[in-house]
C-alpha cells in the first residue's frame, strides 16, 4: 500500500517537473496567429496591434496569416486541424460562434479549441438614417410597431453580425422589420446613409465618421459600457431595453489539447500587451474595449456566445446563403 502511495507521489512530482520545463522552454520557434480574414479587417487591425508586444514578452517572432474565407470557416479550420502545442493559434469572433450553428462547419468551437484569452470587446451601435422619425430607441420600438415589416435594416449578409443584432432586437422587443442583406459593411452603411434603408445594427467603427458627421442618427450603444467617442448615446439599458446587449469580440484560442503551460504563458502575454496604455488607446480608438481574463472566463464566454446565438438563428429560422 505504502508502495503505491510513494510510487503515485513520484508520478505526480514528475508531471510537476515536466510542465516546469514546458512552461520554461516554451515558445522555442516562432508562433503563427492565424486571422481567418482578410487583411484590413477588425480582426486583422487588432491582431497586428498587438503582435509587436507578444514577440517582445515571448521572445519569438509572432506571424501573423490571414486565411480568408467561407465566413471565416477556412481560417478556424486550419487551426482546429493543427498540431495542439501552441505554436498555432486563432483569432476566433463573433463570426465563429453563429457560424458553429448556422453554417454546420467541421469544427466545434467549443469542443476544438482551448481558450486563451479574450482580446476585445467590440462596441455596436443602433444607427438610422436621419429621415426616420425617431430620436430613441423607444421611439423606434413605437414606430416599428406601427407599421409590421415595413421598417427596414441593413445587414452585411445573412448570417453576418449586423443580421443577427437585429433579429435579436426583434425577438427581445416583438417588433417585425425587413432585413435587406448587403455584400459587405460598406454597401451596407452606405444605403442607410441614403436613406434607402432605414436601420442597421452594426460595430461602432463602421459607421462613426458618417454619425459624427451628421448623416446617421445613433440611438443606443450595444454594449453595457457607454462610448466615450459618442457622448450622450445611451447603452440598450440607459434606453430602457435592459435585455439586449450585444457586439463583437475577439479572442484568442488553440487547438484542443494544447499543454496548459503553453496556454498559461500566451494568456500572460496577452494580458502583459493589453496593459500597454499606447495599445489601450489604439483599440479604444476603434471602439473597442480591451478585455484579458483568465482561460476559463473565456471558455465561459465563448459557451455562452455560441448558446445565445443559437437560439437566435432557432427563432428567427436563419439559414446560411
């Protein structure tokens, strides 16, 4: 018996001494960040924000690569598919979590990453054309109402974020709106400012310099957290909707199994970059809302993310294009 106590004490004291030299040895080669986008992009900007400080913390190069497409569908998988020993990682967002429901890819978001840590939060924004006759959200409820289906909101594409803000709008307020799906952000944004659509659910930056110029209105901040960049915008819940919260996020996460001391020191540099204040301003600059955390806040989140969106796409009966 008192063989087999000692013999466990040793097993225990040498995984002890083998994840010690991990987390001491790794990374000893260059680490790959993969951006399941196109250059340019929110995801992409953030990335290369903060790709200068992790290879300084970590001591290797950090490669950025963009693998566009699908959605972001190719990109995930070439990371789900990569060896777990966090030399790959991904830039995983909100496109991820209702494309885990929506579009039925080969990977789970969930069950085939690891989370690392959650980069941003992305700010929303509720914006109208300013031929709408309403300066509220209550107004705009009120207005909807009124006239089922004939309201109208831009989106980026079926199944794209803007889409799917809206039809949570919808199912937490009972109004019934037209979607009007666009190839992309700036047909979108465009339309809404010409008055040819009348609503659009959107992240903050595409749309900023069109409201600060006076040619959109915007009416509630998506997030829980005012922006400082829009005074006197209420969030959903200063708006009286205390149900609806949304936005983006970005996030980092590896391939499932990946050794936990690897995991550790990316969610320590990670953190070490986000409290670099010159790296705070460049991501508030583009409304978004610099986050860290711990592995398991992440996974929480990323459950939580892909649950609500599920309902979402259930309710509304979204399918994919």
């Amino acid at each position: 018996m008192r063989s087999g106590i000692r013999f466990m004490l040793v097993l225990a004291f040498a995984f002890c001494i083998v994840n010690a030299a991990q987390a001491q040895s790794f990374p000893d080669k260059p680490i790959r960040i993969v951006v399941p986008f196109a250059p340019g992009g929110g995801a992409d900007v953030v990335a290369r924000v903060l790709q200068p400080r992790l290879s300084q913390v970590l001591g290797q190069t950090v490669v950025i690569e963009n693998r566009a497409g699908a959605g972001g569908n190719i990109g995930t998988e070439v990371v789900a598919r990569s060896p777990a020993d966090g030399y790959t990682l991904l830039v995983a967002t909100v496109s991820q979590a209702i494309n885990h429901s929506l579009t039925s890819p080969p990977w789970d978001l969930v069950k085939d990453f690891d989370p690392v840590a959650l980069l941003v939060l992305n700010q929303s924004v509720l914006a109208v054309n300013n031929t709408v006759p309403a300066s509220s959200v209550k107004e705009l409820i009120s207005l909807a109402s009124s006239k089922p289906g004939k309201i109208t909101y831009a989106s980026f594409g079926a199944g794209s974020s803007a889409h799917m803000n809206a039809e949570l709008f919808k199912m937490v307020t009972g109004v019934d709106m037209l979607h009007v799906p666009y190839k992309g952000a700036a047909p979108a944004v465009n339309d809404v400012i010409a008055g040819q659509v009348d609503i659009i659910f959107c992240d903050i930056a595409a749309i900023l310099p069109q409201i600060r110029a006076g040619r959109a209105k915007a009416l509630a901040i998506g997030s829980n957290a005012p922006f400082a960049g829009l005074p006197g915008v209420p969030t959903f819940s200063e708006a009286g909707l205390p149900n609806y919260e949304t936005g983006g996020f970005l996030a980092l996460v590896a391939p499932a199994g990946t050794p936990r001391p690897a995991v550790e020191r990316l969610n320590a540099a990670v953190a070490d970059a986000l409290a670099v204040p010159e790296i705070r301003e460049k991501l508030q600059g583009m409304a978004g809302v610099p986050m860290g955390g711990s592995p398991q806040r992440l996974g929480q989140f990323l459950k939580d993310e892909v649950e609500k969106w599920a309902r979402v796409i259930k309710t509304a009966n979204i399918r994919a294009n």
